[in-house]
C-alpha cells in the first residue's frame, strides 16, 4: 500500500507540472502574440513613417527644456484616444544672445559673426522684375502639415504628414509665390514630393530639383525652402509656437541658415547667403515684431551651398493651425516681396 501510495503521489506532481507547463505555453503563444499585435497595430488614418534624415530640421533644445506645464485641461470625453496636450507657447526673439537693429541671432556654431558687418555688406546680386524667374520656392520636406483644429489636445489619429497639397507645405510655399509673384517677382514653385514615400535622401533629391531649375533658369538668384518645425514637451506633449499679429493667431517663423563650420566643409560662400537671411530677418521685424523666433546659424548645409541667395524658413510646429500657418506665409510672403523690391 506505501508502495502504492508513493507511486501516487508521484503522477500527482507529474500531473501538476504538465499542467503549468502546457499553461506558460499557452500564454507564450497566444497572450504574448496577442500584446504583440496590439503594439505593432497600425491606426486607420493615413499615417507615414519616416526613417531619419540625414540633415533634419532644427531641433530646439534650451527652449523645450525651460517649456512649463500650461495646466490646460484635457477633456474627459474625446473621439480617440487622446495622446497629449497641445501647449502654446512664444519664443521671445529679444532674449537671443546675438543681436543688432532688429536682427536677432542664436549662433549654434565656432564661428564669430558680425551682423552689423553683414547688414552693411553688399549683395552679389540684384532683382530684376522682368519675365525671367528669380526666386524658385522648393520643399526638402513636402509633407510636413499642421492640425487642422485650434484644440488643446491631440489624440492618435493626428498625423504631422500628409500628402495632401492643401493642407501640406506646398499650399504655404504657393501664398508665399502668389505675394511675389503679384509684387512683380517672377516666382517659380515646385511642388515636389521630396520626403515620399522614403524620409532618408530628402536633402540629396531636393538638391537634384535646385540643380535643375537653376540650369533651366540661370536667372534665378533666390532658393526658399520652407518647412514646419516640430517641439515636444515632456514624454507626449506638443508645443505650438503662436503670436499675435495685427489682432490675428500667426505661427511664429525661424530661419534657419547654415555655414561651414565643424565638420562641414565645400561652403565657401555660407556668409552670402547670411547677408541675405539678415535682411529678411531685420524687414519682418520692422513690419511684423515678434512674428519671428531669432535667426538660427547652424554648422549645415542645407543645400544653402547651391545659390548665394538661399533661405531656409520653418513655420510654426504640427500643431500649429493651417490657418496660422497660412497667415505667416502671408505676412513672410509681404516681407520677401518688400525686400526684393529694394534690391531691384
């Protein structure tokens, strides 16, 4: 009967260890691909997924790091799950270390710049208001977009890109042609989608379509890229960046200039192109205070390396509004139009 007894107890604890052994294989397969699943859902709206750049968009740092908690509420009952909040917020161009007469610069780079030296200094080039193109506006990043709603909230459903032209910076880059084209500055735009479907290379095929406008169109003296910038805010939390301009939201503007400094070498002519961002910076401030963040020189090349007359300008974040976003491309619109009007 011990004998029995022991023989018992024995498939007893077999039994048992069989049960939680088939129990952790169940879960494995089964609970485990069930979590993966949920993480690599992918949501319904049309959303793009961008590998990295290798010469992304400014990214700010100092300004995020000191961005406080709003204490705006999130709505309890929302369509989607809500992701974070959208925080507005006014970077102060008059606390940026470099300044002179309405120019304000933050200087990212090893290089001393003297920007009364360069307000002074002559352009190589003027504009001729004629039938030949002399401003061509392009979009390394053609997708990037705004919200469409002024809300204090984004949920997952947002999306920063998009290939839709009206809601994209094509539809900023075309009010910013139309002002110059109409102030009799033969603008040329093009609408080409750079950063689709592959993020990677953005910059190299954005510089084949300069290349090729400028060869059909050596009258060209000006290259603008225009972008939209993107701040977070904590872990979730997005910032967009918004003044006020004659009673009206406006998404604050930033240029964004490159140079040969550090590693960046084959740029010679870095501080043509300076001359030219100083004078845009000093003209929108005459006309618009506060619309503009302080001009942003960083050790790049953006393709500034093409022209003598190249700009690059970020407008307000993704969560900026459309409409703020395409009130600045009017108001930066009048700016480059009243400057190209004073180098004829």
């Amino acid at each position: 009967m011990r004998k029995i007894s022991g023989i018992s107890r024995l498939m007893g604890v077999f039994t048992v260890c069989i049960v939680l052994i088939s129990y952790n294989a169940y879960s494995f397969c089964f609970k485990g691909r069930k979590n993966e699943a949920e993480t690599l859902q992918i949501p319904a709206n049309d959303v793009f997924y961008f590998e990295e750049e290798e010469e992304t968009e400014t990214v700010i740092t100092e300004e995020t790091k000191t961005i406080e908690e709003s204490g705006e509420n999130i709505p309890a009952s929302t369509e989607g799950s809500v992701k974070g909040k959208i925080i507005s917020r006014y970077i102060s161009p008059y606390n940026a270390p470099f300044s002179y007469n309405g120019v304000y610069m933050k200087n990212s780079t090893e290089l001393d710049v003297d920007i009364k030296g360069l307000l002074e200094s002559p352009l190589t080039f003027k504009i001729a208001k004629n039938d030949t193109p002399q401003v061509l506006i392009v979009h390394t990043h053609t997708t990037e977009t705004f919200i469409l709603d002024e809300a204090d909230y984004y949920t997952e459903a947002f999306s920063s890109r998009t290939r839709e032209t009206n809601k994209n910076m094509v539809s900023v880059g075309k009010i910013v042609a139309e002002k110059l084209n109409n102030a009799g500055i033969k603008t040329l735009h093009d609408t080409s989608e750079h950063d689709y479907p592959n993020y990677t290379g953005s910059y190299s095929r954005a510089a084949k379509t300069i290349n090729s406008y400028l060869k059909k169109h050596p009258s060209i003296k000006v290259v603008i890229d225009l972008h939209r910038d993107a701040v977070s805010s904590g872990e979730s939390d997005k910032v967009k960046l918004v003044t006020e301009i004659e009673g009206k939201k406006a998404a604050q503007v930033m240029l964004v200039m490159g140079s040969q400094s550090g590693s960046v070498t084959d740029f010679p002519n870095w501080k043509e192109n300076l001359k030219l961002a100083v004078r845009l910076q000093q003209k929108i401030e005459q006309k618009y205070p506060k619309l503009a963040r302080p001009l942003s020189l960083m050790p790049k090349k953006y393709n500034q390396n093409l022209t003598k007359g190249s700009l690059l300008i970020e407008f307000g974040t993704d969560v900026n509004t459309l409409t703020e976003a395409h009130y600045s491309a009017e108001l930066v619109g009048n700016a480059l139009a009243e400057l190209f009007c004073e180098l004829t």
